[in-house]
C-alpha cells in the first residue's frame, strides 16, 4: 500500500537554527497537509497546500513556517529559527482530491529544540 | 465544525467486539463524521466516514444515529493491534482544506 514518507525521523537542533522536515507524500496525491502533536497533547492542524499555494493554516503557522513543495515529489516544512515551544512530532499528510478528508500520515518527525 | 464527545478511555478483551461511541449533538447537515486512530505516536490513520447511512469497511463500522447527533464505531474483532486513541470528528467536506479538529479521543486498550 502507497504510503506518506517523512525524513529525517528524529531532528535535533538548537534553539535559533533553522531546519528543513521532508516528505514525499503518496505519488497521485494533490493536497498536502502539516500537522504537528506537542507530547502529550491534540494533533493539531498546521497548514494545507494545493496548486503550490497554501489553502489554509492556523494561528500557528506564522512567519517563522513556510512550506514549499521544490519539486514533483518532495514537500517540505521550515522553521526559520525554531523555539524550545516548537518541540513537537511533526506529521506530514496527503490526500488524493479536492474535500476529500480521508488522510494518508506519515509517520512523523519528532524534532527537539534545546 | 461540531464538537465531539468521546469518553477518555475504555478496554476491550481481544477478539470481542469494540463498540466506541460519540456524542456529536451539534453536528450540522452538511458535516460528516470521521474516525481515525493513532497508535502509538505514530500518525493518524484513517478508519471510516459517513453522512447519514451505516458504513462498514474492512477495518470496522460506522453506525450513526437517525438524528445524527451520536455515531458509534464498531471494531468487530479487536485485536491487540488495535490498542490506540480513536478520534471522532465532524467535519465538512467542503472548504475545510483538510483541517481536522482532533480531540483528546478515546484511549483503547485490548487486552488478551
């Protein structure tokens, strides 16, 4: 079965840095979708993309987040300069057309911010 | 999009039938309900949805109400595969972008 891919699994950096979460979603997926889960805590919604452009995000998403889908694969969430508060298993997902809410997950990052 | 009511947690004996309810009291006409589950701080896996009418896939059932304000999920078999948190959305299908609201869900344990 086709499934949502993320890299690196565990992403450690210091506060301030930048980092780069990969993914490559399911091949004839057209949307895609950040979201991430603090420990402990709700899954929460991040970002939505379609056509190379955002179509939702939330109050979380701020400047700090850009998303970026560089080529026909690969889609890509940045943190310009990650905080102790952006600690967090970050999920990737796709689905294969427009209102359609059954997402494909990936299996996360957790990234660490010391 | 309709809040949800699910209780914390709840147990099962493998290979019994897991029966998952929901509250969903102000769900509006246009808004389906979604079930997933996350295993393990793995990512959310999707079960089943419906609108209106009982469904039912490999995975499990879907049984909603006839005035839709309480589904209930039905695991026929449980395994012990199936120990997770289950969530119960309501959710448009329509500009919604994706944009689940995951609650605190249902923790299931089955046990042998």
């Amino acid at each position: 079965e086709p499934e949502v891919t993320q890299t690196p699994s565990h992403q450690v950096t210091q506060m301030g840095q930048e980092v780069i979460l990969r993914c490559v979603p399911i091949s004839n997926h057209l949307y895609f979708y950040w979201y991430r889960q603090i420990l402990g805590q709700k899954v929460e919604f991040l970002v939505s993309f379609y056509n190379n452009e955002i179509s939702e995000k939330s109050e979380i998403f701020d400047d700090q987040f850009s998303v970026e889908r560089p080529d026909g694969s690969n889609f890509t969430l940045k943190i310009r300069s990650t905080k102790l508060e952006d600690s967090a298993m970050y999920f990737c997902a796709s689905s294969d057309r427009e209102n359609n809410e059954k997402l494909f997950f990936g299996s996360g990052t957790q990234l660490s911010v010391l | 999009d309709a809040k949800t009511t699910q209780p914390p947690s709840m147990d099962c004996a493998e290979g019994r039938a897991a029966n998952l309810p929901c509250n969903h009291s102000t769900i509006s006409g246009n808004e389906y309900v979604y079930w997933y589950r996350q295993i393990h701080s793995q990512g959310p896996q999707y079960i089943i949805h419906g609108l209106k009418n009982n469904e039912t896939n490999e995975m499990a059932s879907l049984i909603i109400t006839e005035d839709r304000k309480s589904s209930t999920l039905i695991l026929p078999h449980a395994t012990l595969r199936d120990t997770a948190v289950y969530y119960c959305i309501a959710e448009m299908t329509t500009d919604s972008w994706g944009k689940l609201q995951f609650g605190a869900g249902t923790q299931v344990v089955v046990t042998p």
